[in-house]
C-alpha cells in the first residue's frame, strides 16, 4: 500500500493567484492604517499660514505649529529664522532649543498673542 501525501496547508489555499492578488496581499501588509494621511490645503491657507508667519517673526510673537509628520505634532515657540532654499523654518522653543519643521508639512499656524 502507498504512503498517505498529505498537502499540508496547501490545500486550503487558492489554485489561482493573480499577480494583482498577490501585489494587494502585499500591500496590505506593509501599510500602516493608523498613520494620519496629512490633509490637502488649498492655496489660500498657504497663503494665510505664511502671513501668519511674517507677522510673528515681525513682531517677536509665539507662534504655535501643527506639524505632520504621521502623527500630528503640536509645537510652540518663536520662528527665527526661514530657508527660502530647503524651505525649512527654524524654531526657538520655550526651553531655547531649536528645532526645524518643513514647511510643506504645516497643518496648521496660530499666533499667540
């Protein structure tokens, strides 16, 4: 009599995998659901976001940025200084450390008054 040849779990799997099925199977996989997608601003709230900015560096106010980076990031402090060539702003915070934000990944700017 001959051996029994048990498939083992391939025979609970699809006879037929298309390259489509196999490629959204990975995707699925490597993509983070919880990862905040940042929001599409329109070029008014550019626009407002950069006047809010000029007038605090004017006049010395805090500012307060939200910041997507995945996650939102609240940061508060002063805008020192603005790098029309990277296009980064370098921020004083309230502890005098500084820290660079990019200015395509601006949610949101408030100034402190």
């Amino acid at each position: 009599m001959g051996k029994i040849r048990d498939r083992g779990i391939i025979k609970w799997q699809a006879a037929l995998i298309l390259p489509e099925h196999k490629a959204l199977t990975k995707k699925k996989n490597t993509d983070d659901y919880f990862l905040n997608k940042k929001p599409v601003l329109d070029e008014y709230q550019v626009e407002e976001f950069e006047n809010n900015i000029h007038y605090a560096m004017e006049y010395h106010l805090p500012i307060s940025f939200r910041n997507n980076a995945g996650n939102p990031i609240d940061l508060h402090g002063y805008c020192v200084y603005i790098d029309p060539v990277t296009k980064e702003l370098s921020i004083q915070k309230k502890d005098s450390t500084f820290k660079k934000i990019k200015f395509n990944e601006i949610i949101n700017v408030i100034v402190e008054d």
